[in-house]
C-alpha cells in the first residue's frame, strides 16, 4: 500500500466530499476516510454515516433481546438515514417513518449514503418536536392502512451537539410514550461527556418519573436510554 498517496490525498485524515450550509444545521461537511467510509459532521460532530450506524447497532441488538416484535419503528431526528439503515438490518420486514427537519440532510442522504434504496421506509421533513406535541398523529402508511402507534420509537434529535429545549421537556416525552405500542419501547440518544453528563443524567431522571421501565446503556460518546 502507498501510504505517501494516502496522506497526500487526505492529508487530515479523510477527504471533504461536499460542504454545504443548512438554514436548520448551519454548515455541513460531507467526509470520507481512507477507508471509503463517510459520514455527516455538523461542528465536527458525527451526525449520520458509518460511525452512527456502529453506534446504534447496540441499543438495536438490545431490543432484540427483548425478544419482542417490531414492526413499525419511528425515527425523531431521520438525518441522512443511518439509523434507519440499522432498523432495516435486524428488523427486515418493519415499516419505518423517519421524520427530519432538515431537508438538506436528506438531500444528502440520499446523494451519498443510498438512502433511497432502504426498503419499507417513508420519510417526513417536518418538525417532529411541534408535530408530535401538537397531537398532530405522525402516520405511517401502509397500503390501504396507517400506522399511529409504533413498536419502537427511535428519539435522535440534535442541533449540531445541543438538544433542542422542547425536546427535554415532560411533554414531549409524554407524547413520545403516547405514540408506543401497548408492549413498544422508545430509545433516547444523549452525548455523554463533560459538562452533558449532569444534562442527560438529569434527564435520565425525568424519564424515570414518566415510563415504569428505564434502562441506560453507556456507548461513548453516547448514553441511550431505553424506556417502557
């Protein structure tokens, strides 16, 4: 292997595909590494790609687990479709609504990372914070039918690496457990490093105060909680 050709055409270590700016995201970076794996970064934080689908693949394993079926998932905060791509691999045969504020992201999802090709997924660009607070019911069709209640419900909502207030608030969680399935679970993704520990371990705390079950697992830099 030619290291030299290597470090001369990515001399930071990956090459910027694409760089763009989102009126939602602010600047967006489009990087792939040495490896040919790329990803989505918003203020140098990984937003969607390989390093979020590695990232999720726990929690999902997790969930099997559980033993218990899924056959509607929904995904608040979509982005360029990692996770759905992770609900597709264990759970083939699930009807998946990714809802994503960001247009632009899709955008990308779909130029670079084939979300296109993810079979039994429908994606919605709206604000999925005002919508499901709004009892707005975020359906998922299928066929002659809809979907109102999911089996998991998959919470990933960020703005570069801040959560949005009314995305931490009881009422927001209210309507996310509202939205399960009788026996569905719902996943919460928080960072969890410096001064956002005391943020997701307060909010690990509300969580408990809403849903009987609450489960944390620690997947650096993430902290996911599952819920039911």
């Amino acid at each position: 292997m030619d290291f030299k050709f290597f470090f001369k055409k990515f001399p930071r270590g990956y090459l910027v595909l694409e760089k763009t700016e989102s009126k939602i995201n602010g600047q967006i970076e489009v990087r792939e590494d040495i490896f040919g794996k790329r990803g989505i970064f918003v203020n140098k934080l990984s937003q969607s790609g390989h390093l979020v689908e590695r990232l999720w693949q726990k929690p999902i394993k997790r969930v099997i687990s559980f033993r218990f079926s899924v056959k509607s998932c929904l995904i608040l905060g979509a982005g360029a479709g990692s996770v759905a791509k992770v609900i597709h691999k264990f759970f083939p045969e699930a009807k998946i609504l990714g809802v994503e504020i960001d247009p632009m992201m899709i955008k990308l999802g779909k130029k670079y990372f084939n979300l296109s090709t993810v079979k039994n997924l429908e994606i919605k660009i709206c604000d999925a914070i005002s919508t499901i607070n709004h009892k707005q019911s975020l359906l998922l069709r299928n066929q002659s039918s809809t979907i109102n209640q999911f089996d998991l419900i998959l919470v990933d909502i960020y703005l570069g690496d801040e959560v949005p207030e009314k995305a931490k608030a009881d009422e927001f969680i209210m309507r996310v457990k509202k939205s399960l399935s009788p026996s569905g679970m719902a996943i919460f993704n928080r960072l969890y490093y410096g001064k956002k520990k005391k943020e997701a371990n307060q909010f690990e705390s509300r969580l408990k105060e809403i849903f009987p079950q609450v489960e944390s697992l620690r997947i650096s830099p993430s902290i996911f909680f599952l819920c039911r």
